[in-house]
C-alpha cells in the first residue's frame, strides 16, 4: 500500500510517499505501524493524549476519516492514504 | 475627531476638471462600516448604484482600514472599491504589500476618483497632498517598468510605492487588475480596467513611518499593546501560520507553519486528494496525484524558491519568489506563484508546467490581469477548441499557446485575443456557448470545485461581487476544521455556516487585515484590536453585527443595480453534471442550500427587505 505525505510531513519519512507491505486493516493500525518506522511522526500527527491533533487530516481514498470511523475507519489493501498536516492557504 | 486609527482625511480627486478637494471622514458612516472595504461601498452607494460601470461617473475608491500601517500584524492591506465593468455589480478587491501602509502614512484613508483625464495621468501623493501629474511617458508600459521608473521595489527598501495598471486596462480588458510594487494584486473585478477607462496609469505614493498612527503614551498605549500581543501570539503559535525556518541543511525546523513554510500554494495537493479541483475547465473534479504535485507548493518551495518576501507588520511571509532555471522561460524570477492562477493555469488548463504557470502570472503582473480569470478564460478557451467551437484552437496543456494568447488578449493584438480580453462569460456568449463558462455574476469561478466543497458553491453563488472564494471561505471548516469541521460533501447546515464566514470576512476586510488572520484569531481578537485602535466599545457580537451590516449593504448596491435571487446561480455544469474521483457522482445542492441561507440572512429571494435594512440601521 502506497501512503502519501506532504508539506512539513515529507521530511520526516524522507520523501513524498512511503511503501507499507502487508498494510493493517485499519488507519490505527497503519499509523502505528508507521509511528515505529519514521521518528518523529507520531508527535506530529498525535496530542499528549493520543487523539490526532486538531487540523491534522488523513484522508482514505480521498474521504477524510474524520467523515468515516475516525482512527477505526477501514483500509483496504488497494486504498490509497494521504496525510496532511495542518494546511491552509488560498489566495 | 474622536476616532482613532484614522488621518481623518480623504482626497475627492475628479481627473474631468482636474480638482482635487479634502474632507474628513464621515463619523457616522466610519462606526457603521468600521473603513476600507464597508466604507469603500457606502461611497459607492452615495455616487449611485445605477451608474454605468464604463463612464466617467463611475468611482474607483481607494480606502484604507482604522489598522492600515499601524503595529497591528498583518495590517497592510488596501481595499479598491467600484462598480465592476466585468460583473455590474459592486466590487471590492484587496492587495497586500507595503502601498497600504504608506498611502495611510502619507495622510489619507481615501482617495476618491471620479470622472475621466482628456490625457493620461498619474497620481502623486505626499504628505496630506494629491497632485495630478502628465503619464504620457508611461503610458503604454507595463507594470514591472513604471514601477522601475518610480524608483520603487517590491519591498520595504524605500519610502515610494507604486500602484499601477498595465497595458491591459489601458486597452479595456475587462478583468484587469491593479498591482503594487511589482507583484502585489488587487486582481479581481476589474479595478484596472475602470482606471483605464479614466486614462489614470498609477498612484504613487510618498511616505516613511513617522505618519503611522500610534496609541497616546499611558494606559491606552499598553492596552493597545496587550491586544496586539495576544493577536500575534495566536498568529505566531498557529499551525497554519506560524512563521517558518530552516536549519542549516535548509530543512524546515520544527512548528513551522505549512502556510508559511509553503505559501498559498500548500492546498493544491489537499484540495485535489479530496476531489475539489477542477480540472479541464472543470470536466472533470481531480487530476492526478502528479500532475497536482508538480506545481505544489511543496515542489516550488524544494525546486525553485529564492525569496519568501513579506508585507507590512507580517511575520508570516507567504509570498515565495522562485526562479525558473531551465527551459524557454529560465531566468525568470517572480513571486505569486499562489494556489488560485497555479490552479487555474495548471489543472484547469491541463496544463502541469511549472515554468508555463510562472510564466503566465508573471505576465498578468505586468500587463496587469486577474490570474484567476485569465486561468479559466484559456480553459473555456481549450473546451471550444475540444469542442470544435472555434477556429483557431487551443489544445489542453499548450503552454507555449497559453504565452501567446495572454499576450494577445493584454495588447487586444488578435481578434481571439479581443474577445478573451472581454472575459470568459462574454466570450462564452459570443460563441453562442454560454454553458462551458464557469462563472457566476460574470466572473470566473475560483479553485474550489462547488461539487466537492459544497459550501464554497454556495458561497460563490451568493457572493456580492460575481464567483469568489474569499466573501466567505468555508475551505476552513470543511478543509481544516475551523471553527468546526464540516462534510464537505454535506450541504446541509452550510447556508448558516457561511454566512458566518461572509459577516466575520466582511468586518476583517474593512479593518483592513489579511484573510489569512482568521485562521488563528476570530471576533475575540478583532473586537480587542478595533477597541483599541478605534476607541469605541466592541464586543465579538457587534463584530458580526457590523459584518452583517455590510455584506447587507453591499447586496442592498446590487440589488439597486438589478440584482436578485435569480443572480445568485452557479454554472449549470456544477448542478447537473456528477462529480469525479472521490466526489464522485456528486453535484452541488444549491437550491436547497439557498434556501437555508436566504433564512439564516432573512432576505426574500435575494433581496434586502426595508425592515432588514432598518434593523442594520442602513437606513433610518
Ligand atoms: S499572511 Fe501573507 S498575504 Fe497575509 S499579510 Fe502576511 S505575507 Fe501578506
């Protein structure tokens, strides 16, 4: 499964998208998987608390999971995955 | 008078008879519509709703905000005010940079302009005085070299600033815009084609920072300083705008902001992964996950930044210059390199040449033209071309074309380039091909596409100035989650949601303090900074109050002009034709949305009601 990353995310996991093989069937299990691979990304994307902190967006085949199950929300091993740290812009 | 933050003082310059006479501000109108964008309408409103946006009596007003050039952060921001020869309806359109502050430093909140020069002219404006002045030198050149000629820059360095048309509003093009220095637009709505019409090329303005406006030594100078600090710590502290840098490797330090790490342009690839971005004159809804990412903000900042310019009293730096190394256009340095033109010449286009993009918008910051209409008039453009329309086509992605025809259209050259110049509704029209023009109100949809950021369709529906993204931005909410995060692909709940955003937008505009403030303060912070500056009470409801107050009166202009509910459409594309990627399948809702939004506003089919406009005391 191809995870893609951007803006101040990329250089945490040294390039625009991260290859995961044999992918957790949920988007918990997938960032777990991902927090032990990349230092420094789990704080990025989690509070002190363990939630994912506000702005942050993951997105499953182009559906926020914030509009799905959350961190429970299902993946599919052909599902694409982005995540985004918190961005804003548009001038 | 008793109002802080103000010069107390407007110049009403008629270039017919060549008089320049001074007034004061009206108190009154000033705690009504607070400055700049709200005030710049009553202006308006009191020069005539039915006035034809191409004669002489049509007003083209320059005002500035209570904040404008004070310590406040991110209070460099000019609001040109007049009625749109591109919509017919009143507009109002912004540009950051240092023009702002200086002309408030020069003595002025608004310089008033009527009536037409028999010769060119420009304005020069220094210390409390506006002087008519011969442009027969400069007329004829583009944006870059007056600028040049004055002796200004596009920063800080000296205490000239230039605000200047190009050859396309000398030449009547309809979208054309105003810049300051040399990259700095107010570009929608036609602004520079109004000064064209009048044979005015520029304003040059004089001034240094000793005329800025300054709280009185004691309490009210620390209570000014305690609600600026609080503004620029939520600012500093944001995610989204806290300032960026780098390590010594040149990587990004840790809590840099995305949007000051990155510019505007950080949404491309968000907007696209969720199905938003139109593409191919919005045929379609996504392009791919490359073809986004090539023109990204993050691919410009890692490939082609030089620079990351600023504008007065911002820490936030947004503006990225780049230089383009290889290829026809290597050499070329610009900034603005910003999400709506690398939308609207990019995707919307199918178009994915970085250089091709900095190119064309370096071209609209000379010649002098909205980037945002240009994108969609050149796709329009490809679609009749596709569409075996015309008979000199355009293929999708011809970037050497793109060059060519922006060129055209500036110098009115050829005749496709004549009737593009008109716009992309009025060329549609002329095809006898209206439904391939994504416009409302006559102007050209910006980088949101209504059918996956449902909120946004409404909000370019019922925008008082023609398609706009920036009347009332729900991207916050359904995008980021500002204040709440909502569905994008849910239309309801969002004729409520967005009014919120046009009356919290409409008073930020008429402090006058960048857009971008709101994605780390809100009411709270401007209620303290108006308060003051001002001097008069504010509460966070009366800021919504006053908000509301304006939008009100801005649609109260339109529909004197001949304006109602039957204007507040979108392009039947978005309401009939499904959605791709992962919006797929869906349209925009507007009509149900509409109705819930015309309740939240209390209007009768898009119309403001005498008992509406008593309670906002718009009248008496
Ligand atoms: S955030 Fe960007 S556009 Fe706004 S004032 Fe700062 S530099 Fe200018």
């Amino acid at each position: 499964m191809q995870i893609r990353f951007y803006a101040t995310l990329r250089p945490l996991v040294g390039g625009r998208s991260v290859d995961l093989s044999d992918p957790p069937d949920t988007v918990s299990g997938i960032l777990e998987r991902l927090a032990c691979e990349y230092e420094g990304l789990h704080d990025q994307l989690f509070d002190e608390d363990g939630t994912v902190r506000r702005f942050v967006a993951i997105m499953v085949d182009g559906r926020d999971i914030r509009h799905i199950d959350g961190l429970q929300s299902r993946v599919s091993p052909d599902s694409e995955l982005d995540i985004f740290p918190p961005v804003a812009g548009g001038i | 008078m008793a109002l802080g933050g103000f010069a107390n003082r407007v110049a009403r310059i008629n270039l017919t008879d060549r008089s320049v006479s001074y007034e004061g501000i009206n108190e009154d109108d000033a705690r009504k519509y607070i400055g700049a964008r709200g005030l710049g309408v009553k202006y308006l409103l009191d020069n005539g709703p039915e006035t034809d946006p191409t004669s002489p009596d049509n007003m083209l007003a320059l005002v500035n905000g209570p904040m404008t050039g004070t310590e406040v952060t991110m209070s460099g921001r000019l609001a040109f005010v007049t009625k749109s020869p591109l919509t017919g309806t009143v507009t109002d359109s912004h540009m950051g940079g240092w023009s702002a502050a200086r002309l408030r430093w020069a003595g002025f909140d608004a310089l008033l302009i009527t009536g037409k020069a028999d010769s060119p002219v420009y304005l020069e404006v220094e210390d409390g005085a506006v002087e008519i002045k011969d442009a027969s030198d400069i007329w004829g050149k583009g944006i870059h070299d007056t600028v040049a000629h004055f002796g200004s820059d596009s920063g800080n360095k000296t205490d000239v600033s230039v605000m200047s048309i190009g050859q396309a509003g000398e030449n009547g093009v309809l979208f054309a815009s105003f810049l300051n220095e040399d990259d700095r637009a107010a570009g929608r709505g036609g602004t520079g084609a109004v000064a064209g019409m009048k044979n005015l090329k520029c304003v040059v303005v004089r001034g240094t920072r000793d005329g800025r406006w300054r709280p009185e030594q004691g309490e009210a100078r620390q209570k000014f300083r305690e609600a600026q600090g609080a503004h620029l710590k939520l600012i500093m502290e944001s995610p989204v705008t806290a300032p960026s840098s780098v390590n010594d490797d040149g990587t990004l330090k840790d809590g840099s902001g995305a949007l000051s790490a990155f510019g505007t342009n950080v949404l491309m690839n968000a907007v696209n992964s969720i199905g938003g971005l139109g593409t191919k004159n919005s045929q379609l809804t996504q392009t791919t996950p490359e073809a986004a990412d090539a023109v990204s903000g993050e691919t410009m900042r890692n490939e082609y930044l030089t620079a990351e310019p600023t504008c007065h009293a911002c820490p936030v730096a947004c503006k990225k210059e780049v230089e383009i190394t290889e290829g026809p256009h290597a050499g070329l340095k610009m900034e603005s390199f910003e999400y709506e033109p690398a939308w609207s010449l990019g995707a919307n286009c199918g178009n994915d040449d970085p250089a091709v993009i900095a190119k064309v918008i370096d071209q609209c910051n000379d010649y002098g033209m909205d980037a945002i209409e240009i994108g969609n008039v050149i796709s329009m453009y490809m679609e009749a071309s596709e569409r075996g329309y015309v008979d000199t086509p355009l293929d999708w992605g011809d970037g050497a074309g793109m060059v060519r025809v922006t060129e055209e259209m500036a110098m009115g050259s050829s005749s496709i380039g004549q009737t593009l110049g008109q716009g992309t509704a009025k060329a549609a029209a002329a095809w006898g091909h209206s439904e391939i023009s994504m416009t409302v109100k006559g102007q050209a949809v910006p980088a949101y596409d209504p059918r996956g950021i449902k909120g946004e369709g409404l909000g370019y529906a019922t925008s008082n100035r023609g398609a706009c993204h920036l009347r009332g931005y729900t991207p916050a909410s359904e995008l980021l989650g500002i204040p709440v995060k909502t569905d994008p692909l849910d239309w309801d709940g969002k004729g409520p949601l967005l009014k919120i955003f046009q009356d919290l937008h409409a008073f930020s505009d008429s402090l006058d303090l960048c857009k971008f403030s709101a994605f780390a303060v809100g009411a709270p912070e401007y209620a303290a900074l108006y308060e003051n500056v001002v001097g008069l009470p504010m509460s966070e409801e009366d800021v919504m109050v006053a908000g509301e107050r304006i939008y009100n009166l801005e649609r109260h202009f339109n529909n004197l002009a001949g304006f109602d509910g039957s204007d507040d459409s979108l392009p039947e594309r978005f309401l009939t034709e499904p959605a791709s990627g992962p919006a797929e399948g869906h349209i925009c809702e507007l009509d149900q949305m509409k109705e819930q939004y015309y309740e939240a506003r209390g209007w009768d089919d898009g119309v403001v009601g005498e008992a509406k406009l008593r309670e906002l005391e718009i009248i008496s």
